[in-house]
C-alpha cells in the first residue's frame, strides 16, 4: 500500500527545481485518442502593471470591507487535523429526519434527537434547497443518497451537516424524506458510513430507533486512526464497505449487528471528494477555479447532482489548505437565497437551481459541473496562478493515472499537489517575526511569483493564516509545517551533494515523470 507520505514524496517529483519542461514526460491518459502534449505553451508572465494594481485593488478593497464579517479569528476541524486541544468530542448534535411535503411544496422537520436542543434556522430548507424540482429518475440512485451541508453562526462557527436521502429496500425511488447528522467536525467519510447504518433501520419501531440514537449520542468521535465500536439491532441489510480507508466491517449475532468504523490516521483519506472535483472538472478548469479563489472572487458551481456540486464545494475549501475561505460558504443554495450569488461580497456556493444561469454574476465565475465548464467568467483566469507553479501544479495533477484510480489516494495526491504550491509560496515566508510584506515579496526568486504576492499579501486568506499561524493552534497546521521542513531538507541534501561533487547540477538527461513512477511502484 503507498502511504500519504510517499504520494507527497512523489508530488514533490513534479516541483523539483532541476526539472525542466525538456525533461519532463506527462502521463498518458485513459483514453487511447487522447494525447498529451510533453512540453506546454505556459501563459505570459509580463502582466502590466495596471492589471497587478488592479488585483491588488480589489482584494484590498474586498477584505477590508468583508473579509471580517464571515469568519471570526478560528480553524476549522479540516485537513490539519482538527483545533489544538480538542478532546472528547460529541459524535454529533443532533439528528433529524427532514420531510419534504410536496402539497405545500416545503420542507419540515418531522424528527429531531435530542428534541430539546435548539435547531439551527432553517436547516430544513439547506437538506431540500430546491424542493423535488430535480428530475431524480435520471440520476443513478446512489448518486444522490448522501450529500453535505454547512452552516455558519454570526461568529463565524461552522457546523456542518451530512445528509441521506432514504432509500426503502428493492427500490429506485427516494422517499420525499432524509436524515441529517449535525456535527462540529468535518469527516464526511466517516459520518455517511454512520449515516448509511442509521437509514438501513428507518423502518424499526420509535423506541428502538429512538434507543439507538441515544446510545450513539452517548459516544464520542473516535480520533485519526481510532476505531468506534457500535453494538446495534439488526438492520437485515448488508453495510460492509471495502476499498474504503474509513471502512466498515459488521459481524451480526443474536440480531445484533457489531460495527466498527475507523478514521484513518490522514483523515485525507476519509473523503473521495477531491477526486471527484478533478473527474468532473478536470486539471486545467480546476487550476482555473483554484486561481479565482486566490483572488477571493466568487465561486458558483452548478450541478442537477446535490451530491456532486456538495462534495465539490467542500472539495475546493480543502484544497485552500493552509489557508481558509473567509468569505460566504454555502455547499447547495436555497431557492429563495439565489441572489446572495449578486451580493457585493465574495461567496464560494454550489446550486442546484437552473435559475442560476440567468443571473449576471459580477467578479467572479460560474461552472456548470455537468457540462465541465465555465459559463461565465472574468477571461483572466489563465494569469491568476504564477506559470511555473501552474505548470508544476498540472504534471502533478495528471500523475492519476499510476494511482490506478484508487479514488482515496488520488484525493491525497490532489490534496498534496496543491500544499505544495503554497509551500513554493511560503518557503521563504519567516515565522517568528512580525509580518513584512515587501521582504517576503522580494524572498521569492521568481519573478512571477513576485507578482503574483503582490496582491495575494493583501487577501483576508493571507492576513488570517499570518495571524493564525502565529498562535498556539499548531495542530491545524502541522502538515504545512512538516511539509516546510521537509522541503528545507531535500533543499539542503541538494546543495550538500553539489558540494560534495565539486561541479554545478548534471545536464544530462534526467528520467521522466513516467519513467520515475515505474520505479517508485514496481
């Protein structure tokens, strides 16, 4: 099995300052017809000046006005691993069964565990954002089944929700109804294992089902790499999950089923999400979505698919990581919120509504994930990354195919792709002294990626992680920081080596990416 570790191992392959563009082979696609070219046209780096201000501008402007409204001075429970500290946490809030009246044409909360505690407002209108307008005889029935949500309080706190549509057995309709866990901690992977045991016994009597929901409350979230043990009544379906990192394995006896569930150690690998980003939209679509939300312009995602354009949400903030989206962050948008997509602030949302593309979305882009492209857009979206990274960032995107489609492993080789792009940034960037923007803009030995920190020191994302990382919340960041130090590592082995040999770098030939690959695996 290749750990996380030794996918970062390879990514950092494709950012290797002594690979050029002439020594670099990219892999072949699936697709016999398809090829890919071996040496890319990269974009112009000479952008005017007037364009560098004009971004700065903006982003100057924009966090100044709302980049402290959304978000207070916090992590989130995400890729680092969760907020320095944290013991004992809940498994989750609460539980609610949402129904959908299609008389009233709205949707209400028919069930809720503990029903003493206070329901977020309108949390049944973010599990049905669009009612049953959706035409879902044509999506493949598990497709839709399990889908996410986030909230967020006026201080910014998020609780985010894990959503499954009800399925009754033999049947390819979904029932007008959905059961939603309310949790603080972001692990999708985990939490719709749980939610598939939780919907398998819809149909038992309210004490039992009732019973169950208070022994599941009285546990707590096992942490990265723990095991939960539950013991519940028989559900008379199968649940076993295999080639899943967060796997499930039941064993039943005196109609009771034991089920365990694991949370694997890179909580990376809980979550298929940033796979399914890069199926749908592809390497150079994502580059082109990444560079927008650097910019921290607005971000809509369409999709018929409340499962696709949710995970697809979600995907996009982790790949942010270290940073943080601070802006409006909505997974699928209510009907009636669809003009929040024309506020004058930024918002990375997803929507399932069509109406969406008869707006007129200003400073920003909207992307129809079913086509895999943008419908409207802002036409600098090739210039927002710096072209070395860029075309760092695409070799390593399309190493996919040596991962043999492993979906969990491909998300961490994504998900180490874009760390580190901002470990290429922040290589230079000094921890333990105040922030000086110019120095760090200077420190860079690219001249693209001069221009590009230009404006991007002046993002809320930027001024939140100098502030954050400065702190005690070292748990969050504790990837980024290994990553930082493994970098200056290899670098210092590098310069040792050239030492040793008394000569500059070789310029023969170095092996290809592909070539690298056959021997890492084989």
């Amino acid at each position: 099995m290749i750990f996380s570790l030794q996918v970062g191992e390879i990514v950092t392959v494709a950012f290797d300052k002594s690979v050029t563009d002439a020594n670099i082979t990219l892999l072949p696609t699936s697709d016999p017809g398809e090829k890919i070219l071996t040496a890319r046209k990269e974009p112009s780096t000479n952008l005017s000046r007037s364009c560098t201000e004009k971004r700065r501008e903006y982003v100057r402007r924009t966090s100044t006005l709302y980049g402290t409204l959304h978000r207070r001075e916090s992590v989130d429970c995400g890729i680092g691993g969760g907020k320095s500290g944290q013991k004992d946490v809940d498994l989750f809030r609460m539980c609610l069964l949402v129904e959908f009246n299609s008389i009233t044409n709205s949707a209400h909360i028919k069930s809720q565990f503990p029903a003493e505690r206070q329901l977020p407002r309108n949390v049944e209108q973010l599990v049905f954002p669009c009612g049953l307008r959706q035409n879902e005889r044509d999506v493949p029935v598990r497709e839709g089944q399990d889908y996410s949500l986030i909230l967020t309080n006026d201080n910014g706190e998020r609780l985010y929700g894990y959503c499954r549509r009800i399925l009754p057995e033999n049947s390819e309709i979904f029932l007008p109804m959905a059961y939603c866990l309310l949790t603080d901690t972001k692990a999708p992977g985990f939490y719709f294992k749980l939610l598939r045991e939780i919907e398998s016994r819809h149909g038992q009597t309210k004490s039992q089902f009732t019973r169950m929901l208070q022994d599941l409350l009285e546990l707590k979230l096992p942490p990265p790499g723990q095991v939960l043990s539950l013991r519940l009544s028989a559900s008379g379906s199968a649940s076993i999950s295999r080639g899943d990192f967060s796997c499930i394995s039941t064993a039943s006896y005196h109609n009771t089923d034991v089920v365990f569930l694991r949370r694997p150690t890179d909580v990376r690998l809980e979550s298929s999400d940033l796979w399914l980003l890069h199926r749908t939209l592809g390497s150079e679509l994502l580059l082109h979505v990444f560079g927008t939300l650097l910019l921290e312009r607005k971000v809509i995602l369409f999709s018929t698919s409340i499962h696709l354009v949710s995970s697809c949400i979600l995907a996009l903030a982790e790949i942010l990581y270290p940073l943080q989206w601070h802006y409006t962050l909505i997974t699928v948008l209510p009907h009636r919120l669809l003009e929040i997509c024309q506020a004058p602030f930024p918002v990375l949302v997803g929507a399932v509504c069509p109406e969406i593309h008869e707006m007129v979305i200003d400073d920003g882009i909207v992307v129809n994930l079913d086509a895999k492209r943008m419908t409207q857009c802002c036409g600098d979206e090739m210039t927002l990354i710096p072209a070395k990274l860029r075309n760092s960032l695409l070799v390593s995107l399309e190493m996919y195919n040596a991962l043999n489609e492993d979906k969990f492993l491909l998300s961490v080789l994504i998900a180490e792709a874009f760390l580190r792009f901002f470990i290429e940034i922040f290589d230079n960037f000094p921890k333990d002294i105040p922030l000086q923007k110019e120095k760090l803009i200077n420190s860079h030995p690219n001249p693209s990626v001069q221009i590009f920190l230009e404006w991007f020191v002046e993002t809320a994302m930027f001024h939140h992680f100098v502030k954050m990382r400065h702190s005690q919340l070292d748990k969050f960041y504790r990837i980024f920081e290994a990553r930082l130090v493994e970098k200056g590592q290899g670098d210092r082995r590098k310069i040792l080596m050239q030492n040793l040999s008394g000569t500059a770098p070789l310029t023969r030939k170095t092996k290809t990416i592909r070539e690298r690959f056959r021997e890492f695996f084989e």
